[in-house]
C-alpha cells in the first residue's frame, strides 16, 4: 500500500483561523468551539499571509504558566511567527520525522502559490483504526461524566 500524504491523511481540512487583533481569549474560544489544536493567524488587512500559529501547548506555556491575562494579550504576543509550512506532497513518515525533529505537533500545509490548505497535526499521522478507538475513549469518558 502506498504511503499517504499529509493532505490525504487529514481528518479535518478546514482551516481554523484569526487575525492579528484576535485576544488568546477569542483564539482558546474558537479552537474549543472547532475541538481543534491550533489556530492559525492571518493578516486580514493584506494579502491574506500566514502570519503565525497558536497552539494549545502555547496556550499553556506562554499565557498561563507566565500568568498572562487571556482577554487582554493578543495571539500576536506569543504565537510562533512563520511556522514551518510543509507542501501537500509530503509523505506522512517525512512530516512526523520533522515534527519530531523540531518538537512541535502542528504543520500548515501549504501549496506552491502560498495558499494554505489545512493543519497537519500529529494525530493525522495515527492509524484510521487508533484514531478510532481515541473516539470510542473520548465517547465513553462523556458518557461515564453524564452517568456521574
């Protein structure tokens, strides 16, 4: 079987997104209300760039643990600025390996003329079968919380 791509293996192509005046607030709300890792920034004002990303583990080591007000910080203060990018083509193994390498989770997927096209997470890289049993967990936790 021939190894997939990180656009093929995605189980969510939407692309979750905020612009540069957005508060951690608005980007904690927004990923919550998508059960999504990340949050990418655009600048709204030009041609659309990708300016940056918001992850979860930002989330915990540059707002909460430094004891900053979510409301009032801007996802610009402590986003990573020009992620690395990986194009459509890559093969799962080769986007996992630089994850790895370079420590971080999340990989925009952008194609040659700059567009982005989705977020590669490292849950994408989980076999259709793990990825199913995390949902079956996920399932049972809510229901074991609902029965009390």
């Amino acid at each position: 079987m021939p190894e997939r791509t990180i656009l093929q293996s995605m189980s969510q192509r939407h692309v979750l997104s905020l612009g540069p005046s957005a508060s951690v607030h608005d980007a904690a709300c927004a990923m919550t209300r998508a059960n999504c890792g990340s949050v990418l920034i655009i600048d709204n004002a030009g041609a659309g760039a990708m300016l940056g990303i918001l992850t979860e583990r930002d989330l915990m080591t540059r707002v909460l643990a430094k004891g900053l007000n979510p409301t009032t910080t801007l996802v610009t203060q402590v986003m990573t600025r020009n992620p690395q990018c990986a194009s459509p083509e890559m093969k799962v193994a080769d986007a996992v390996l630089v994850m790895i390498e370079r420590g971080f989770r999340h990989l925009p997927i952008v194609d040659a003329g700059g567009r982005v096209l989705g977020v590669f997470s490292a849950r994408d890289a989980l076999p259709r079968e793990l990825d199913t049993a995390v949902d079956l967990a996920e399932f049972n936790e809510q229901v074991n919380d609902a029965l009390g």
